[in-house]
C-alpha cells in the first residue's frame, strides 16, 4: 500500500524533469557566445537532448516493466543529476553537450512515473494520478523558461544548471522515501531488446547528423549523403527487428491499427513541423532589433515568450477533454493542426514584435493541446485494454523524435543562413517559420481529409445516426474499453 505522499512525490519529480528539459532552448544563445560557436552549432544543445530522449523513453520505459520499477528512476535522477553537474561546470563546448546529451533522459521520467502511477496506485486514484502527471509537461514548460531567464540573467547560466542539480537531488530524495521498495513482484521478467535499441540510437543519431549538418558539410557530399542512406538503412534494420523478435523494445504490430496508425503519424508529424518553428523563438526574442527580426529582449524576460504557449496548451487540453463526447478525435487532430499553422503563418509576417510573438506562442499552445490531448483517446479506441501502456509510450517517443527532428531542420536552415556577424539572418527565420507553416498546414490538409472521409463512412454505416457523423465505430478487432480507463488515457500526455 502506498501514502497520501506517493502520487505527490512522483509529480514532483516529473515536474522536475519537465524544468530540466526545458532549459536548453533559452540559452542557445547565450551558450553560442560563451564558448565562441555558431548559433547552428549551439543548437545541437538541444538536439542532442531530444535525441537522446527519443532514445531513453522507450528503453527505460522497457525496463520500468520490469520488477525494479524504483532502482531504474533514482538510476535516472542520478545520471541527469552528473548531466546537470557536467553542463554546470563545462569549460568547453563539447563537454556542455555530453551533460545537455545526459540531462536527455529527463523525457523518460514522466513515463516511467505513470508505470509507477499504474502499478502502486488504488484504482480510484489511478486515473486522476495520472492526469496530474500528465498536466506537469505543461506546466514545467511554463514554470521552467521563465525561471531559466530569471536565473541566467540574475546570476550566470551556469547557475540555471546548478539549480537543475539541486532539484534533480530534491527528486531523489522524494523519490527514495515515497515509492514503496522493490522489487515488483508483478513485474515483466523478460529479456531486453539490446540490440534494438542500437539500432534505434544509431539509425536517429545517424539521420538527425545528416540533416543539421547538411549544410556544412554539403547536401550532395558523401558525407552527408552516407549519414542519410545510412540512416535509412539501419533503421529499417530497427524495424525488421522489432517485428521479429518474440521481446521486442517497441510493440511495433501495434501501428497496423488504423487508430493507432493515425495518432503515430500525427505525433511524429507534429512533433517536427510544429518544432521547426519553436526551436527558433527564443532566438527571435533575444536578438537585438537591428538584426531586422529580434524582439531585442533581455534574458530575463525573454523566457516568459514561452509563458502563453503553456497556458494555450493547458486550457485546449481542457476544452478538448469536455468536448471529448461531442467531437470526435479524428476531428480534434486537423483543428489542432490548423492553430499551429495559423501561428506560424502570423509569424512569417509579424515575428519581431511582441504582442505577436506571444499571439503566436498561444496559437501553438493551443494547437499542442488540442492535438495532443486527442492521441491517447484516439489510441484507446484502437487497441486492446492489455496494450494500452504500450502504445501510448510509442506515442510519445515519436513526438520527442519528431521534436528532434524539428530541431535539427531548424538547426540547418540556420547555419545555411548566416549574416556577417555569425548571428541568424532575417531570411534564415523568416524560412524557418514558413517551413513550419508549410509542413503543419500539410498536416492539417491530410488529417482534414482523413476526418471528412471518416464521416462519410460513417454516414454509409449508420445514416440515421447523427452520433457516427462525428464518433467512429469501435474497432471489431479491439477489446473494448471502460469509461475510467478511456478518461485515464485521456489525460496521458
């Protein structure tokens, strides 16, 4: 049995990693300038931590199946605490990417809090557990670039990651004494998938490289060009892995239901397109207003630009979840889609003034909470009771891979548009939001035909039935769902 404390400590410490994953994307460049690199290169700062997410949530989510559920998260804390310490202390560059690199796990931490949530919490309180961990992404968004700011342009940046150490210790400690000791004796005892996820490391690392350093290294190099294949080539080595191994390290099958299918692609889709754009905004804001598209703010306010797309997010996911019997999922997908899109069209036009820049920061919150609030319910409509965990943890990797994908283009349109001064050219961040507009306003164009297409089935089906206009039949493959269960997975983020 656990205590009143447990459910509390374990949002504690997934606020605490949502705050440390959002350190990166303020300081860019601030780091730029103190180590005396170009923006594009400060960039991989925060590439090379969504990267490294994208990897670690599906592994540790893999182990935190297993019966040492508490032993593998205090193992995390303590890796992301020696990345925090790393970044801290870096006097070089490359050593400040190994801690941002380890401070990447941080992704994995609300995951393996929710297995956790699932596994100790009384039934009653498994469902409102998890919807308070899930508003903690949000949240530590909100709370964590604004507190960046304060921090970085109060003391020195270094100061920002020595407050990560401290809070990741606090989690720790919290952790330690709330989560009831192991093993799990309900826990999978089975063999890991080492080779997977190799392959998976090195077929993102391989492609995430081809892409930001494009430029550099020329689009038709060698160089580039084997990162690329290779790329390719490793990772349909993944797939072929994963869909042949009997303890695979992501239930890949999974994706052949047309629900499930439809989220993924989304989550990766949107997870990238929507990044392009919001990888670039803190750039934008610091930038001095002679460089012909910087807003020319401090450090220190520069991190509440980000404040109304947390605030955007929080209040669509809410409005989302009320209107969730009324609107159907497939429908809540474009309409997501389209908010983002209508954000970066506005910035295109208007990104060098404040009122608009923060305009645009709330379109896209509320793009990313409508979008992202229907993929868990629209995964639950298509898979099995016993197979839910598992398909909304793919989920969500494919958004953090999505994000590092986002983040790389961005990277490259950057460093293939540099002025004089090392900084980032107007027509590199000006390109760099119609690329982000371009690629969500496809998204919407394919989820918008995938929803008027369902309701003309839908029509076919039950025409008498104004409900099937909007709501799709359950799947006759699936096992249908519960109520509690469907609002539990609702709320996952």
């Amino acid at each position: 049995m656990t205590g009143k404390r447990f459910v509390p400590a374990l949002v504690y410490a997934a606020l605490a990693a949502a705050i440390i994953s959002s350190l990166g994307l303020l300081l860019v460049p601030t780091l730029a300038a103190e180590f005396g690199v170009s923006v594009s290169t400060a960039q991989w700062t925060l590439t090379v931590n969504l990267l490294v997410g994208a990897v670690a949530t599906p592994v540790l989510g893999r182990l935190s199946d297993g019966p040492h559920k508490k032993r593998i998260l205090l193992a995390t804390l303590t890796i992301i605490f020696v990345g925090s310490v790393l970044a801290a202390t870096a006097q070089t560059f490359s050593v400040i990417l190994v801690g941002r690199a380890l401070q990447g796990l941080s992704y994995s931490i609300t995951p393996m809090a929710i297995a956790l949530a699932r596994r100790y919490s009384p039934p009653e309180k498994v469902g409102p557990g998890i919807a308070a961990l899930s508003v903690t992404v949000a949240t530590g968004i909100g709370i964590g670039y604004p507190l960046t700011g304060i921090i970085a342009s109060t003391f020195d940046f270094r100061w920002a990651f020595w407050f990560a150490a401290a809070f990741v210790v606090s989690a720790f400690v919290v952790i330690l004494v709330a989560v009831p000791k192991g093993p799990d004796e309900l826990g999978l005892r089975r063999p890991f998938d080492t080779l997977g996820a190799a392959l998976l490391g090195a077929g993102l690392g391989m492609l995430l490289l081809g892409i930001s350093e494009g430029p550099r290294f020329g689009w038709g190099s060698p160089t580039t060009i084997g990162l690329l294949v290779g790329a390719v080539l490793v990772l349909g080595a993944w797939v072929w892995r994963e869909t042949s191994t009997d303890h695979p390290l992501i239930r890949l099958d999974l994706m052949r239901k047309p629900d499930v299918l439809l989220a993924n692609a989304t989550g990766l889709s949107m997870g990238a397109s929507m990044y392009i754009g919001v990888s670039v905004i803190s750039l934008v804001a610091q930038a001095p207003t002679s460089t012909g598209f910087g807003v020319g703010m401090s450090l220190f306010w520069a991190g509440f630009v980000m404040l109304p797309l947390s605030i955007g997010s929080q209040l669509a996911s809410r409005l989302a979840r009320a209107f969730a019997h009324r609107l159907s999922f497939t429908v809540m997908l474009p309409l997501g889609a389209l908010f983002v899109t209508l954000a970066n069209l506005l910035l295109v036009v208007r990104h060098d003034a404040l009122p608009e820049l923060l305009a645009g920061m709330f379109l896209v919150g509320v793009g990313i909470g409508i979008t992202f609030a229907a993929m868990p319910g629209l995964i639950a409509r298509g898979v099995a009771a016993q197979e839910l965990g598992s398909a909304v943890s793919f989920n969500q990797v494919l958004r953090t891979i999505g994000g590092s994908i986002g983040a790389a283009v961005a990277g490259a349109v950057i460093a293939a548009h540099l002025a004089p001064s090392g900084r980032p050219a107007s027509q590199g961040i000006e390109l760099t939001f119609l690329i982000s507009a371009t690629a969500c306003g496809l998204v919407f164009l394919g989820l918008a035909t995938h929803a008027v297409l369902s309701v003309r089935r839908a029509r076919r089906i039950a025409p008498h039935d104004v409900l099937h206009e909007l709501q799709e039949l359950e799947p006759h493959d699936a096992v249908p769902v519960g109520a509690a269960e469907r609002d539990e997975v609702f709320d996952a983020p």
